[in-house]
C-alpha cells in the first residue's frame, strides 16, 4: 500500500514538470525566470568638479651620496683609460675601480730624477766656486786696508820733516788708498749679493724639480684608483655622448669615471619640459614606480626645482628643468642607480571646473579632440589638462551633457 502511494506522488511530479515545459502561464507567473543580462553601466556625463592634474615624467634612480673616482690632477692634461671595471659590478675594499695609462708619465719621471741629480751637483759645484771668489774678494780687501794703515802712516809725518813735494805725494796715496778699501768693500758686497740671488734660483729650479717629480710619482700613484668600501660601481657617463664611458678613450683632468654610490642616499633625478614651467612646484607630492617593479609603487616629494632650463645633450633643441625628488623609503635591495622610474606628479589644481570623461573623447579629421555625444553626435572641444580617467572641458561643452564612450581613444593630453 505504501509503495502505491508513492509511485502516485512521484507521477504526479512527472505531470506538474511536464506541464511547466510547455510553458503554462500559471506556473510561469508563481516562478518567472530570472534574468542573466548584466546591469547596464552608468551613463557618462559633462558635471563641473575640482581636478589637480597629474604629470607623468620618466625619472632615474640615482645616489645623492657616495664615492667618486675622477681624473686626477697630472702633468698632462689628458689622459688614456687603459682598464676600466663592468658596469654594476660589486665592489670589496681595496679592488680595483678604473687604471689610468702612466707610461707618459713614467718616462718623464726618470728623466726629470736625472735633472734633478745633475742639478743637484752643479749647486753643490757653484757653491764651491762662489766661496773661493769670496774669499779671494775678502783677501783683497784685507790687503786694502793694509795699504790704507800704510799709507795712513806715511801721511802722518810731520811736514817739516819732508820736503813738500813728497808730503803731497802721501796725501795722494792715502786718498788712493781709502778708495781702494772702499771699492774693495763693495766688490765683497756685491759678490755676496750676488752669490746669495744666484743660490736662490738654483733653489727654486730645484724646488720645481722636486715637485714636478712627487706630482708624477702622486699621479703614477693616483692613476689606480681602488675601492675605499664595499659596494657596487657605476661607470659615469660621457659627458656629450651620452653612454657609458669605455675603455681605450681619452678623458680630462677632474672628469668623473667611477662612481660608488650609497644607496641609503637614493633620490629619484627627472626633467620637466619647460614648455610645463610653472606646473610644477618644490614639495609637490609624486607617486613613484620602479619600471622593473611596476607592480609596486611608492610615495615620494619633490626636494629640487632648477630654476633654469637646460638644453638636453645632444643636438636636440629641447629644454628641461631638472627635479630631485626624494623617495618616502629606500629599498636597498632593490634600488640601483640608473633604475628607470616613472614619477606621477600632482600639478596645479582647479576648483569648479567641467569636466568629461576621457573615455568619451576621440580625434577629430583635423586632429583637434572632439567628444562623442549620446546622440551620436561628435562634437569638436577645448580641452585643459587631462589625467588618466577625465578631462577639464575649456570650451565646446556644457554641464550636464550625456556622452557615451569613443570606439578610439583620445591620446592626447591636454594643454
């Protein structure tokens, strides 16, 4: 009996799914079917609002501190790269960074060591012959004043006593001789002075010798330049070329070849096209993301705004203002100098302004930016500064406008 009732329930079933197959209007009213279209979007439309625009600027990572390795001061002004370390490489204490050719160099200093032996001897002979001339001068003089006590001597006799004739004769000879003694004392004076300037220059040509020879010992000493601490070189740049400097090439005294940076000091260096002077202020916040990270990004200020425009190396005739930025940390693993960075800076700000969304925007035939309208109409407009999602609207548009999204996007970015 109660297997009956159940094959009576279960046909029952059967009845009631069968019935909803072929579509009865009473069970389709107790369980509509639900829908599967997605909801439609929200409609673009022309609304007034505050915008900050953002600037988008391609910076690099560089150290603020550190170590530099430059061209030493040498006798020659220029210098060859005989070695020179990979760029990047890391770095212990006392490796070597960057060899300079010394050959020039190494000759000069044996033959300037030989000058100055040579020199040496020739002040050591003149000096010899210098006090042989002044005691010759001294014995002269002695002699001189022997003659002047003699001559004195004579003269103080008695006239009286001689006749007059050979009385005037003594006077004479001690007038003679007091000139004498005095001609005498100058020569020794003079001879003296003499010997003393003549010493003197021999003093400072030996003096140049000496320092020409430890400024080419210093240089043959400073034309290896080694590690100072541990860390990871960074070959410097040609200052026109524009690439990384290489070995064999001829560089300048004070031209910087190695640098070891500390990358606890790291900023962020970009440049401002100088056609957005004015856009950008110092303290203005900036978002930051490392290109090889780009799924990472960080805060960042800006520290430095050069008040001057720079010509770009090269032979472009652009213009730009240089921006140190510092980052709000450091990654030290990380961060390397040279790292790519993208830098978002916020700009000017505007309060109340109509604005469209960017995702409604196209190219018109003439390339001015044109807005496509809900009716389908596209309608040609004035654009002001633009950021990733909409647009300030200077002139074309009024508030509260329907537009629908363009089939191409706009790719410019406003004035």
């Amino acid at each position: 009996m109660r297997v009956f009732k159940l094959i009576g329930v279960l046909g029952c079933l059967s009845l009631a799914v069968a019935f909803a197959g072929c579509g009865g209007a009473e069970l389709g009213a107790v369980a509509p079917a639900r829908s599967s279209a997605p909801d439609s979007p929200a409609p673009l439309v022309v609304h007034r609002g505050d915008f900050t625009e953002t600037l988008l600027l391609t910076g690099e990572l560089v150290a603020d501190q550190g170590f530099e390795v430059a061209v030493p001061k040498t006798p020659s002004y220029q210098v060859q790269v005989r070695w020179l370390i990979e760029d990047g490489s890391e770095v212990k204490v006392g490796d070597r960074l960057v060899e300079l050719d010394n050959s020039s160099f190494a000759n000069n200093l044996e033959e300037r060591r030989l000058t100055l032996s040579q020199t040496r001897n020739q002040i050591a002979q003149r000096k010899a012959q210098l006090k042989v001339e002044e005691a010759d001068r001294r014995y002269a003089l002695a002699g001189k004043r022997a003659d002047l006590a003699k001559a004195r001597d004579q003269a103080e006799i008695p006239a009286q006593l001689l006749p007059r004739r050979e009385v005037v004769e003594n006077q004479l000879a001690l007038r003679r001789a007091e000139l004498e003694l005095e001609k005498a004392t100058d020569d020794l004076v003079s001879q003296q002075g003499a010997a003393v300037a003549e010493m003197a220059d021999k003093q400072v040509e030996l003096n140049t010798l000496r320092r020409d020879i430890e400024v080419a010992e210093r240089s043959i000493l400073e034309l290896t330049a080694r590690s100072p601490a541990k860390g990871i070189a960074v070959v410097a740049n040609h200052p026109w070329e524009g690439r990384k400097l290489q070995e064999g090439e001829t560089v300048w005294v004070g031209m910087p070849l190695v640098r070891l940076p500390d990358l606890e000091s790291m900023i962020i260096e970009a440049f401002l096209p100088d056609v957005d002077d004015g856009r950008l202020k110092v303290g203005a916040p900036v978002r930051l993301t490392l290109d090889a990270f780009p799924a990472e990004s960080f805060a960042g200020q800006v520290r430095e705004l050069a008040q001057i425009a720079r010509q770009e190396p090269g032979e472009s005739l652009r213009y730009f203002f240089r921006l140190v930025i510092d980052p709000e940390r450091v990654d030290v693993e990380r961060m390397r100098p040279g790292m790519s960075v993208k830098v978002e800076a916020q700009g000017r700000s505007y309060s109340d302004v109509l604005l469209v969304p960017r995702a409604a925007l196209a190219s018109g035939e003439d390339g001015r930016p044109t807005v496509l309208l809900a009716s389908g109409e596209r309608r040609a407009v004035e654009l002001g500064p633009c950021d990733r999602n909409q647009c300030v609207i200077e002139d074309g548009l009024e508030q509260g406008v329907s537009v629908s999204e363009a089939p191409e996007a706009y790719r410019g970015g406003g004035a």
